[in-house]
C-alpha cells in the first residue's frame, strides 16, 4: 500500500487530509507511526517483518512537507490527540511534531474540537491529492477519481469549516499535551 500512496503523494502539488481517530501520515513520528503499524499487525495480520519498511517510507514520504509550491490543508477532529492508541512518551512526542509541522510554509491544520457541533460528520479519514481521493480501510485501499474524488473534497470543505486553526488549534494541541504528560508521569485521563 505504502508504494501507491508514495506516487500519488510525490506527484501532487496539492494535499487534504481529514482524520478523526489519528494523526495524518504525513505528520506522524515514527514512534507513532510504528504504534500504528503494529495495530496492524494485531488486528489484521500484516506481517510484522514488514513494519520497519512501512514505517521508514511514511517516513521518507514526509519529505514532500519541505518541497516548494506545495499546499498542504490536515484536518483532524480532537479524538486523535486524545484517544490511547499509543504510549503517552510517544503521543507526547508527536503532538510537539504536530505544532512543529503547524509551522511549516504550505501547511495549514485545522483541529475539530470534541464539543463542536457539527453539520458534517465524517465517517472515516481520508486523503485527497490534487483530483485523486486515496481511502484506506484495515484491510485495501481505493483511488477515487471524477465525481467521487469531488465528493471527497467537498467533505474536506465541511471539515475545514468545522475545525479551529492557528491559536484556537495549539490549544487544543497544548490542552492534549498536558494530559498525555499527566498520563507519562503516572496521572490520571480526567486530568
């Protein structure tokens, strides 16, 4: 999967993506990045000797973020900061990757906060390159194109009117971080 995603990616000039339940490949760390190809392994039976290669072309695909006349728009509802899907060191180490990448010349990043009331519910994450949308379940992946692709980048639309940028967005990314500290030094979730 990792090969025909790096093509799309690379080709693009520009890149939407909308997650609800984690951080964007794009933004990941590796120690996230392995967390979630891990899962993969337990709950669908990817092979575990193929977890370092994933991770290190996640990787290697985030070389894109740096490269000049791209436009970059991620959208993540608030459940991916919060939700356990990792070890609170590394959570706390990829939401500093995420204030660092907010940063970025090109990339712009919108957070859904739990408590917003939505007009649009979206019902999984997705990624839209230029006219492509590349969707990608536990266990295929599929590229849509023409009105399929539209409808995506339409819901990336509603996502983006729902979400806070810039101040609102480290916010939420600093009110996250002290929990998943509060969690590391041995605290408790309702922290």
């Amino acid at each position: 999967m990792q090969d025909d995603l790096d093509v799309l990616v690379r080709q693009a000039k520009r890149i939407r993506n909308v997650e609800i339940m984690f951080i964007p490949g794009l933004l990941q760390t590796p120690g996230y990045a392995r967390s979630r190809s891990l899962e993969a392994v337990r709950n669908h039976g990817f092979a575990e000797d193929k977890v370092d290669a994933a991770v290190a072309a996640r990787i290697r695909r985030q070389e894109v973020l740096y490269e000049e006349g791209r436009d970059f728009e991620f959208t993540i509802m608030e459940t991916a900061l919060l939700v356990r899907s990792c070890p609170p060191d590394v959570m706390q180490g990829q939401l500093d990757r995420l204030e660092i990448a907010a940063g970025l010349t090109g990339v712009r990043l919108g957070i859904i906060p739990v408590d917003a009331q939505l007009t649009l519910v979206p019902d999984m994450g997705f990624l839209v390159a230029d006219d492509v949308a590349f969707i990608e379940t536990p266990t295929s992946q599929d590229f849509l194109r023409g009105t399929e692709a539209a409808t995506y980048d339409q819901i990336a639309d509603g996502c983006r009117a729902e979400s806070v940028t810039d101040d609102a967005a480290r916010q939420l990314i600093m009110k996250a971080s002290r929990r998943w500290r509060s969690l590391a030094d041995g605290g408790t979730s309702e922290q």
